[in-house]
C-alpha cells in the first residue's frame, strides 16, 4: 500500500475501515498515528464504531481481574465457544464489587454489601472511570430497600443512573410488606455532576438484589404490589416517568428467583423457583402485555441441581442462532443449554465464581462528559 493511502481517503471511509478492525488493532493504530488518534476520539467514531459492533461478554472473578471474549455466533457449532479477545487485569477501582450491568460500553459497579450507596462508571477500553458520590441522606438500613440501573435515553442518548428507594411496614411474623409510608426516585445524568428527585414509583416492594434492565431506553424491574402480585415497573430515561407491565404468570411460587432481563431484543423473564426446570418468558412485541410467551422450558441437569445453583437468580445472557443459550446463574457460574440435546451443562473454563454480563465494547470516553472528575486505571 502506497504512503499516504489514508490520508487522500475521506474521513468517514477511513472511519468505516478502522471501525471493523477488531478492538486491539485499533488500539494499537491510536498508539502508532497521530491522525488515527484524532479520528477514533471523534464522536462521529465512537457512534460508528458501536453501532457497528455485536455484544461480547465481561466476565469478572473476583471485583478485580477481569476478561472481554466475543462471541462467536454460527449455525451448525458443535457447541459455542467463549472466544478470547482482550484481557484486562488488575481493574483496579476504588470499589471492592461485583458487576450489575453494562450499556453503550459502560459499566456500572457497585458494592451492595459494604458500600452500598458507592457507585463507579468505567470504560474498560479507554481505561477510564468516575466515581458517583451520594449525596447526604442516601445511607438506609432493613428494612429499607434500594435498587438501581444504568442506560440511555432514546431520543437525546443521555447517559443516566437511576436510584429507587422505598421504606416499607412489614408484619413481624410474616415479614410481608404491610404499607410503603415513603418512596422516592434519584436521577444522575452523567456530565451533570450532581443527582436530581423526579417523581417516585406507584408503592411497589423492590427487590435490592435487582437491577434495572436496560431495554429501548428503559429501564425494567420486577416488582410486587401490596397484594404481593408480580409487575414489571418501567422507568422511561427520555421523560423520567414510570409506568407498569403486567408480568406473565409466575411458573412456581418464590418471587426471589425470578427476574427481569433484556435478551436481545426483547424483554425476558427467567423464573428458576422449579426445582427441575427453568421456565424463561419473551415479551414478542415490546410494551404488549398480551404478547408474553412461555418460550423455553429447560430440565435442570444433575450438573446443575445438588448445587447452590438451584437457590440463585438465572440470567439468559445470549440466545444463539441455533437455538442455544448462554445463562449466567447468581454471581457463580455460566451455563450452557444445547436446543440440539435439550441439555444443561456448566461451563468449566473457569476456576473460580464469576460474574457474567453481556458488554458492547466502546471507544465512548469519560472525559467527554462535563462535570466529572476521570481517573484511570
């Protein structure tokens, strides 16, 4: 190729070639040329680039290392590999935590045991990440609840951290949610610098374990209403005002094995309350209540059951062409379902618990948000 080739090219040309190349050649082209540089932190970039690019998974083992595989997604696969991509080790944030959720290749940390009002965004491309101090007032004790979620706003691609509390009144036998005297709802929109009150949900039971999934600009929980009957609480980050899904009628009782996720393009909900089966729900047409289907019904294998599996929340990360799934079950392990055998199996490429999300890698930099003050690791 003749010198030069590049720079007679139009930029969006150029933009188009470097966006496909995978994620460390274009690290490597940042490092080598000044004017590659320029054009990978350009907006016009990073929006190419992510529209461009399919989600791989970030798996993270103990709050700190940590590894980005694609996905390697064919017909006609003996089975379906995690392939690996880019390592990353040593993350090393200020937070001890796990991993709730992931968009437009931000992630959202936070530790729900020790800390849990202390919150960081990161990039684990760009290396960067920012701290979410709360402001005072936001520390709570049982039996309050507090849940969060991450996303974007559909129409202005507002980067937005949201944080529902609720107090609650519960009988002392029964620990059932009696009355919820108070309710409040937090937005932190990333460049603002600072959280706002908006409107608080309908007096719904939250679960603290969940976190909101992201789906068309929304963000999604499973709740209860006071008569103990499962909704999907939906919070639109364009308007910031809630509304309510009616879920689909729960398999098997026991509300904390079940959840709401996004899988793909759809909103999902995994009951795993069965002691022998997974039962995961589609919503076919987003924001059609009639439109639930019981999709997959999945027989628990012995590599499954005897284990602390059984008592986690099931996640389905990845529906593949051919029909198989990869589930993440709690904070343990990844499994596995082949729709060729109709069996489960555990992924045993690691040697220790991990925390699976699914992750669209993203040249986005902190540093293009206003107001925050962007360290790196």
């Amino acid at each position: 190729m003749k010198e030069g080739f590049f720079t007679n090219l139009p930029s969006h040309i150029t933009i188009d070639i470097l966006s496909r190349l995978p994620i460390p050649t274009i690290l490597r082209c940042k490092s080598i040329c000044k004017p590659w540089l320029d054009l990978v932190n350009t907006q016009e970039f990073i929006n190419h680039h992510l529209s461009n690019s399919s989600p791989g998974l970030a798996v993270f083992h103990d709050g700190i290392s940590s590894q980005l595989y694609e996905l390697k997604d064919e017909l006609n696969l003996e089975h379906h590999e995690l392939h690996y991509n880019l390592l990353i080790t040593n993350l090393k944030l200020p937070l001890d935590g796990f991993l709730p959720t992931s968009a437009n290749g931000l992630l959202l940390w936070r530790n729900a045991n020790i800390r849990p009002n202390a919150l960081s965004i990161c990039n684990p491309i760009t290396r960067e990440y920012i701290e979410i101090h709360s402001p005072q007032g936001f520390d709570y004790t049982y039996p309050q609840v507090v849940t969060f979620g991450f996303g974007a706003s559909r129409i202005n691609n507002e980067h937005k951290l949201v944080r529902v509390f609720h107090d609650c009144i519960r009988d002392e036998d029964t620990h059932r949610v009696l009355r919820i005297p108070k309710s409040e709802c937090h937005v932190y929109t990333l460049g603002a610098g600072s959280w706002r009150s908006v409107a608080p949900p309908a007096p719904f039971v939250y679960n603290c374990r969940s976190i909101g999934a992201f789906l068309n600009g929304n963000l999604h929980w499973l709740v209860l209403d006071l008569d103990d009957k499962p909704v999907i609480s939906c919070f639109d980050l364009e308007t910031e005002m809630f509304r309510v899904f009616s879920a689909p009628p729960p398999h098997h009782g026991g509300g904390l094995l079940i959840d709401v996720f996004a899988l793909g393009d759809s909103l999902c909900l995994c009951d795993n309350s069965s002691e022998d089966e997974i039962v995961i729900w589609l919503m076919k047409e987003y924001g059609d209540e009639k439109s639930w289907r019981k999709e997959y019904v999945i027989s628990k294998s012995e590599d499954y059951r005897g284990e602390c599996y059984d008592y986690e929340v099931v996640q389905p990360i990845k529906v593949f062409k051919d029909g198989d799934i990869l589930m993440a079950s709690g904070e343990y392990s990844l499994f596995y379902y082949s729709n060729k055998t109709t069996t489960l199996s555990k992924i045993k490429m690691f040697h220790s618990n991990v925390y699976s999300v699914l992750h669209t890698s993203s040249f986005l930099s902190l540093s293009s948000f206003a107001m925050e003050n962007v360290s790196y690791f």
